[in-house]
C-alpha cells in the first residue's frame, strides 16, 4: 500500500468498540451466570483471541460478525482446555486470563506470537504467585516439541490454579493489565485483596465487574474486591475505541480544510488523556452529545484542522495516554516547537519497542525526533518526506505512520500493512471514507 499527501479530509465516521472494554464482557461473561450479551464487540485479532480461549475453556459463545452472546457458567464453571491457550498479539488477554486461570483447579498452557513471547509477565508471575498460582515458563525455542524450563518471564508458561490467598498488592507499575490479573484472582481469594498502583490506570475493570455484580470498591489508585460473588449476566454495549478514534483526531488537526465528526467514542477520564494533550497543544476538539453508554462515558468528537504547538507530557498523564503515545508524536511532530514526552518507559515493552519503533520512523522520514529513556523529545515542524515504514507488526506504530504519510511529501509504504487487523480491521476503508 502507497500513501502519499491528501489537502483535506471531511465527514463523520464511528470507529470500532472498545477493545479493553469488548476483551473484559467476554471475560467477565464467561465468569458469570447466565448469558451476556457484548453489542458493537471489536471484532479485532486481540478480541477474536479472548473468545477462542474461552471457548477452550469451555464457554459457549456465539458471534455473528457485531453481536457477542457468551453463555456464562459462573466463577467456577471453567474447565480445563486439553489444547495451549494461544493469545495471539494480545497482552490484555494473557494478563487478565492469567488471574481468573490463578484461581482454577487446574493447569493451563498459554502461548502466542513472536511479540507476545518478548513481552513481560513477571508483572503478573509476582502477585499471583503470592497469592498462590504456580508459573513455569518454556523455553519458546523447543516450545512445543520439547517442554524446557526457563526463568524468561515470557509466554510460553503454564500456570497451576490454586485456592488463594488474598492480598494487598503495590504495584510498582501503573498497569490496568496487572490491576486486573490481581483483581480477578482476588475473586478466588480467600479474603479482600487490594491493589495499589502508584498512579491510576484505566479502570474498566472495576467498573465493568461492579456492573456484574462484584463488591468492589476504589479509592484513590486503590482497588479492593471481595471474594465469591454471585456475577450474573450483563447487556454490555461497548463504546467506541478513543484509541482508535486517536488517528482520526489527529488526521484532523494536522490536515488542512479538515472537520471530522467522530461519533460515540469512551472518554473515560482514564482513557482520554489525547483530548487534553492535544487541547494543550492548541488543537480544536468539541465534545459533543456527552452521555453514559454501559456505565462508560461517551461523546462523538469534533475536530478542526488547527495549528498545533509542542507541550510537556508526563507523569499522571501517561497512563491515560499510554496506546496513543505514537499518535501523539507524530501530531508533535507536525506541531511548531518542542514536544517533550517522559515518564514513559512502559513504551518499550508494547507491541513493539515503541520508543524505537516511532524514533526511527519518524527521523526516516525527516523529523527530528531524540530517544530518551523514558519517552522521546520532538522538535516539530520540519517538512516530512514519504518512506518505507518499518511496522515492527505493531497495529499502532502502522495506523499513526498512515496518518503521517498522509501529511508528507512524496511517497510513504510499508512492510506490513495488515497489522491493523488487531484493534482496527477498517482503518483503511474508514480513512478512504473521510477523503474529499
Ligand atoms: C490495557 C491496558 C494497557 C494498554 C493495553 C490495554 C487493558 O496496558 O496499553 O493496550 O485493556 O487493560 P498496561 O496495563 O500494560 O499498561
């Protein structure tokens, strides 16, 4: 796929659910009683993911291409999957099963791709070994010929469920994938089991698992929840993915003669961390028709191409903003000034090493953009040239370098194009839509 400069972009569109948010109905439906009903599901890989391994768990669940019925079998309805558990691209669903895994009587094998096996999982192995669980990763190497032991802290592994103890967890992290692994193994606990996060992460989970009837409880960036419930079956309607409605927001700020109408996006104060990155940077963005869809907040977004200037991101903002950051740079990078993003290091354990991954395309394509440890300095405005963007099959890093290509100077291609499939399988039918 070619990609070369577009002067204007125009009209409304409504991007995909949410895949945070589809990932837990399925999850927290399998755990419940009684049918759940998930509409304006993701059908993306990550969630398609999810779906499979419950249904290897044994959970019948139908899907008719936008409507998700999961016939849940309460807490202790899983059964053991004879088969690996592939999680595919997906970090959510590896963390989060791995805490309703904990608490089973049984084992489990989970496994995915080239990605997913680099990614960390010693931020989970932690808590939920203390609270019990067992974790024994293999070696990817031999996996599945041969089972041999490493200590990698990396998918493949295989985790031995337990009774539980609760606990009160601090994680050194704010990750809502960790919270949430805690959370639902403190289901199984034996007691109240708490996390604290040094700053708040999204929280879907606590609000989605009150919905099903969890006694959960938050304060500040601690989560608490009690053990054995009864969950019963939800209508779970997901809202729009800000995530994905990011590169519509900043296609529309950084493209001249541009208004794009993005209609009903989750802005979820722990969620909508770009509105306010891009308000400070001078972009024009009007909430409008705010309201609650399934206990999340919602509005559609206006955005008008504007003339955007550098800003600080950082500290509490980050975890807000996280999925964006890519976007974000190269809204910087279009912007007049510097744009400094820190605090940042959990960049470098995503999909990609997203600190690497959008230095180097953005200075291939001529920007002036400086890695640091924790995030990246922009020096916005100089003028971006097309070239062949290395994806790393990161569905991200593809999405924002597009929207960049669609602002640069010749001719802009790249080595992995179908990446998006993972959170946004009509991105590029819902950019063709918005051309004038
Ligand atoms: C997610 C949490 C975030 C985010 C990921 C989805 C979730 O990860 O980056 O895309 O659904 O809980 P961390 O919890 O690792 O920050």
């Amino acid at each position: 796929m070619n990609i070369t400069k577009k002067h204007s972009f125009r009209g409304e569109l409504s991007v995909p659910g949410d895949k945070s948010i589809s990932h837990r109905g399925i999850m927290f439906g399998a755990i419940s009683n009684g049918l759940t009903e998930v509409t304006n599901f993701l059908q993306g890989a990550d969630c398609l993911s999810t779906i499979s391994c419950f249904r290897q768990l044994g959970i019948s669940i139908e899907n008719d291409g936008s409507k998700v019925l999961v016939h849940g079998k309460g807490l202790h309805g899983l059964t053991q999957s004879q088969q690996i558990l592939d999680v595919g691209n997906s970090g959510t669903t590896a963390r989060l099963i791995s805490g309703i895994l904990a608490g089973q009587p049984f084992q489990s094998t989970l496994n995915g791709d080239a990605s997913i096996r680099k990614r960390p999982m010693n931020r989970i192995f932690t808590p939920l070994s203390e609270m019990g669980a067992r974790f024994q990763c293999w070696d990817a190497g031999y996996f599945p010929d041969l089972y041999k032991k490493t200590s990698s802290g990396c998918a493949p592994f295989t985790i031995q469920g337990s009774s539980l103890r609760h606990i009160h967890y601090q994680s050194p992290i704010a990750s809502a994938q960790v919270k949430s692994a805690v959370l639902l193994a403190g289901l199984y606990g034996d007691g109240i089991t708490k996390v604290t996060e040094p700053v708040l992460s999204r929280n879907h989970t606590e609000l989605m698992l009150a919905g099903f009837g969890a006694d959960i409880l938050s304060t500040d960036t601690t989560a608490a929840i009690w053990p054995e419930p009864k969950l019963e079956g939800q209508a779970i309607h997901v809202p729009g993915d800000i995530s994905s409605a990011a590169y519509f927001i900043a296609l529309g700020l950084i493209t001249p003669n541009s208004e794009i109408l993005i209609q009903n996006v989750g802005i979820n104060p722990t969620r909508s961390g770009i509105l306010q990155a891009a308000l400070a940077m001078g972009g024009k963005i009007t909430l409008l028709n705010q309201r609650t869809v399934s206990g999340e907040p919602a509005a559609d977004i206006l955005v008008t191409s504007s003339s955007l200037h550098g800003t600080t991101i950082g500290g509490s903002q980050i975890p807000t903003l996280i999925d964006e950051l890519p976007i974000i740079a190269v809204m910087a990078a279009f912007a007049e000034g510097t744009t400094i993003i820190k605090d940042a290091q959990e960049l470098k354990v995503k999909e990609s090493d997203r600190i690497l991954s959008v230095t180097e395309n953005l200075n291939a394509m001529g920007g002036k953009i400086t890695p640091t440890d924790d995030g990246m300095i922009i020096e916005g405005g100089s003028l971006l040239h097309g070239t062949e963007i290395k994806t790393y099959q990161d569905h991200r890093i593809a999405m924002a370098f597009c929207i960049a290509g669609l602002n640069a100077e010749g001719e802009t291609t790249f080595d992995d194009r179908n990446c998006v499939t993972i959170s946004y399988p009509s991105f590029y039918e819902d950019l063709e839509h918005l051309q004038v």
